[in-house]
C-alpha cells in the first residue's frame, strides 16, 4: 500500500462520512489544495473548490449532468477552469489557508 493512503483504507465507514462531509464544507468557501494519486499510479495536486464565487458554477440541465461516483469527488479545478475529480480512497493530503 502507497504512503498516505493507509489511513483513508484503516477508517470506520462513520469516519470516511466525516471525512467527505468536512472537506465538501470547505470546498464550498474556499480554494483546497488536495494531493492524490492518479488511477495511473502518478502523484497530482490540484488547487479546486466548489465555490461558485471562484469559478464553480453547476450546470443549469440536470439531464447533462453525469452522475458522480460515491467513491469520487468532483471539483472545480481553478488553474484549469475545468471539473476534475479524485478518488476518496486516492487522497494523501489537504492543504488549505483559512482568511
């Protein structure tokens, strides 16, 4: 198993629920910097949020939207001006600034 993602893996259903609905509150007020491994086994950081004051506005026809993953995370990425997302599981690091 890769550095970093042991705890993720080791955590109680109740503790991975917290884990995403924390991190889902920050995205909608800030810009999160997140640190995954990508499916092809390649280290990515992203700058993202879910802010719509920083780029992230929803699609207005429902029926274009995909439907998300439970184990995936869909962000905006700001240095891309596009929708990314990670794998819960994937996740090594959350950097943010708070202010």
């Amino acid at each position: 198993m890769q550095k970093g993602l042991w705890e993720y893996a080791l955590a109680t259903p109740q503790e991975k629920e917290n884990l995403r609905t924390w991190l889902r509150g920050l995205l909608k007020e800030h810009v999160v910097t997140v640190e995954f491994i990508k499916v092809n086994g390649t280290p990515r950081r992203m700058d993202c949020t879910l802010a719509e004051s920083r780029g992230a506005k929803y699609s207005v026809n429902e029926s274009t939207r995909k439907k998300t993953h439970p184990d995936t995370c869909v962000v905006w990425d700001v240095n891309q001006s596009a929708w990314r997302s990670f794998r819960w599981d994937r996740l090594t690091r959350i950097h943010f600034t708070l202010g």
